[in-house]
C-alpha cells in the first residue's frame, strides 16, 4: 500500500498524472430542429347559383382567408364583377356570406363550393343619402320662393303672409341639412355600397313628396291650422325635441362603432336624456324621425305631409323590427322589455 501511494506522488511529481484541464470537455447535445408543420391548403369551386355554371376554381386559398379576400380573387378572373357586386352563398338559395366570414370556420370541407349572385351594379351609400336628401331640400325651396311656372306668373317670387309658411320652411330645411351633414360626419355605414337601382327608388319617394308638400304649403291659397299660434307652436315643439332626440341616437349609435369597423354591440341608454328611450325601444331614431314628422304634419296641417309621415312610420316599422330580430338572435342577453318603435306596442 505504501508502495502504491509513493508511486503516485511520483507520478504527479513528474507530471505524468493527469489534470483536471486536460480531461475533455462534454460536447452539448445538437439541437433537434423542429419540423414545420404542413398548411393545408382549400381549393375553392365558385359556382354561379343559378345555372350552376362553374366560374373560377381558386387553387391553394390560405385556410384563414376571408369571403372579402376571396371575392378579390374572384375578381381577377372576373374584373366585370367587382367585390361590392359579389354575393357568396353555401347554398344557392340561402344567405350571403358576411365578408370577415374566414374559409376554415366555414361548413364545408378542403374543397368549398361557393355559389355566386352578381348584385347589380353598386352605389355608395354616401352617395345615395347626398342625392336622395339634398332633392327635397332644393324642392322645396324652389316653390317656397315660388320661382316661375309654378302658382302662375302674378305669384312669381311673392311670399307668402302667414308665419307658419315661413317656419315650415325652417324646419324643413333643417331637418335635410341635418340629415346631410349626419351622412358626411356622423353616419357610419355596416356596408359600403347599395344596388344602383334604389337610388332612383329612394329619390322619387322623397323628391316627390317634397314636392307634392311644398305645392300645398307655400300655396297663394294656403290657410293656416286651425287652431292657429297654439298649435304651431305645440307642433314646433314636438319637431324640434324629435329632432334633438334623432341626433341623439345617431351619436351614441356612432360611437358603438369604431371607425372601419363592422363590430355590432347592444346600444345602451347614457348620461343624455334622448338617449333614455333605449330603455324601451330598439330604434329610438325612427321613433324620434316619425315624431318629427308627425309634429311637421300637425304645424302645417296639410293632407300630403301626414300622409308622408304615415308611409314613412309603415317603412321604419318594417326597418326596426328587422333590426329587433336581429339584436335577439344576436345577443343572448339583449333587454327583453324593448319593443322595436314604439313602447310597449309595435
């Protein structure tokens, strides 16, 4: 034993032991690449939904692409149908898509059949409040200054000598500078274009009435309501809190949605009192524009303005409880109290 140890001294004493520097160091394992994993591409068969004609099949559409990315696609081999023209549908007869709809959260399997509507040819929807507004505004004013070939030529340019003549015009020209400067600041629009068509629809119900109104109203012959002062004034009343109340609407509507954005959300009341309404009601505005309608037809007392009113309530009737449907099907906990127009009936 004593042998042993006195051989090792030596050794190290010699150097020949080895140290702890000259052992090899452990070399680190290689990192294992991950593999990348494999996309898995849709292909996409674009049907047209009445001839059942296939009109573009689309090859490797990214799984996450979206109904607006795919009607751009679409486009490029059919340039005659823009997007906004473009209807897509699972089933030729059912609903269109929305556009942020995305392929892969679709029903459908790795290769999709889309079936194609073409919508007509498309306007904006700026466009065609501008248009459909700005016409009774110039109307209307064009038989209040009773210009030529309109009450006959003694009447050219004469004005007329009751007040409520001239207020009616006020409010009128309020409400459709309101409704113009409301399309170009606050209005903020789910779809960004509507069928051509309607805009010579739309137009003939407002310009027309607006012209059949006006000839009554700013007539030689007109008489005032019946009940003169006090039932203009209760009138006036009636039309300029219906309106304060439509404006109302109209921003906090505004201000559900962020601009660029399609996000719907359930409108609440806040801290201004027109907006209160929502309590009640799913579309306060159209409560609040057949008001300001209703208090028009009361201050002129005139046959061709309550009939407007009264097609205009059927019209938003239908609107609203279009609307209303739409919030219940949406939102599971929407307020069950709320009528779509007017509280607690309609």
């Amino acid at each position: 034993m004593n042998m042993d140890m006195n051989l090792v001294a030596r050794e190290a004493s010699q150097g020949m032991a080895p140290s702890i520097n000259s052992l090899p160091l452990p070399v680190p394992p290689k990192a294992t690449k991950k593999p990348k994993k494999a996309v898995l591409f849709f292909e996409v068969e674009i049907l047209d939904a009445k001839t059942r004609e296939k009109l573009c099949f689309l090859d490797k559409v990214e799984p996450n692409a979206t109904i607006a990315e795919i009607k751009n696609l679409f486009t490029k081999s059919h340039p005659q149908w823009y997007a906004a023209r473009q209807s897509l549908r699972l089933d030729p007869k059912g609903k269109s898509l929305k556009d942020e709809d995305i392929l892969q959260n679709l029903p459908v399997g790795t290769t999709a059949t889309l079936y194609f509507r073409d919508l007509g040819a498309q306007i904006s929807w700026v466009t065609v409040f501008l248009t459909e507004y700005a016409g009774p505004l110039l109307i209307y004013l064009l038989f209040y200054f009773r210009v030529p070939f309109i009450y006959g030529h003694k009447y050219d340019f004469t004005s007329s000598r009751h007040t409520v003549v001239h207020l009616a015009c006020i409010c009128h020209s309020f409400h459709y500078i309101k409704r113009l400067l409301e399309t170009l600041f606050v209005h903020r629009f789910s779809h960004g274009t509507m069928p051509l068509r309607n805009i010579f629809k739309n137009c003939t119900y407002y310009w027309g009435f607006a012209a059949w109104m006006a000839y009554y109203i700013n007539h030689p012959l007109y008489t005032p309501p019946t009940y003169g002062g006090q039932q203009v004034k209760l009138a006036l009343g009636i039309f300029v809190l219906c309106q304060l109340g439509n404006f109302s609407i109209h921003i906090a509507l505004r201000n559900l949605r962020p601009a660029g954005s399609k996000t719907r959300k359930i409108p609440y009341p806040t801290k201004n009192p027109f907006t209160w309404l929502f309590l009640l009601v799913s579309c306060p505005n159209y409560t609040y524009e057949v008001g300001s309608w209703i208090g028009f037809a009361i201050m002129t007392q005139c046959l061709p303005v309550a009939l407007f009113s009264l097609v205009g309530f059927i019209q938003m009737t239908i609107w609203a409880k279009g609307k209303h449907r739409s919030y219940l099907k949406e939102f599971r906990d929407y307020p069950p109290l709320r009528s779509p127009i007017i509280p607690f009936l309609l």
